[in-house]
C-alpha cells in the first residue's frame, strides 16, 4: 500500500510547518517516536525537516505527512503491525 489516501486518514492538522506538526505531536501525544526522514509507514516515506516525531494512541498512527502542492498535515490512521516495527526500533 503506497497511497495514504487508501487508509482514510483523520486530519488532525492542516496545511501546517513541520516544525508546528512535530510541537503538535509532541503536546498531544503521550507516546511518540523520533524517525529519520525517509521513514516509510505502509509504504509512505515521510518527509520532512528533522526531528519527525510518529505517535502512538491506542492502536493508531498520528505522523506529519507531506502531499504536494497542498502542504504538510498531522494524520491520523489505524496502525496495524506498523506500531510494533516502530516499537521495536529502539
């Protein structure tokens, strides 16, 4: 799956900087992780100016994604197995 559209994401944030979607992950989610850019989730790679936080909330994914011609937004998506691979980074 390389399409984030495929997941139905929830959009937490909108039309965003990197630097706001990191500050926003990082004050509203409990359980967050640091990822390189680069860092492919389902196939996406994040991109983004470092570091790039990806948080855990139950048993969802919230992570800045960048589409194009439209900006950066703080997503969310069920997580699946990509919650334990980024667990198991440390």
């Amino acid at each position: 799956m390389g399409c984030l559209e495929a997941l139905k994401p929830e959009i937490l944030l909108s039309q965003t900087t990197f630097r706001d979607a990191r500050e926003y992950i990082r004050k509203n989610i409990r359980e967050y992780h640091e990822v390189e850019p680069g860092y492919r989730i389902f196939d996406v790679h994040i991109i983004g100016v470092p570091p790039l936080y990806i948080g855990i909330e139950g048993g969802d994914l919230i992570f800045p994604y960048t589409k194009p011609c439209h900006g950066t937004f703080v997503v969310k998506v069920p997580g699946g197995e990509e919650i334990a691979r980024l667990r198991a980074r440390k």
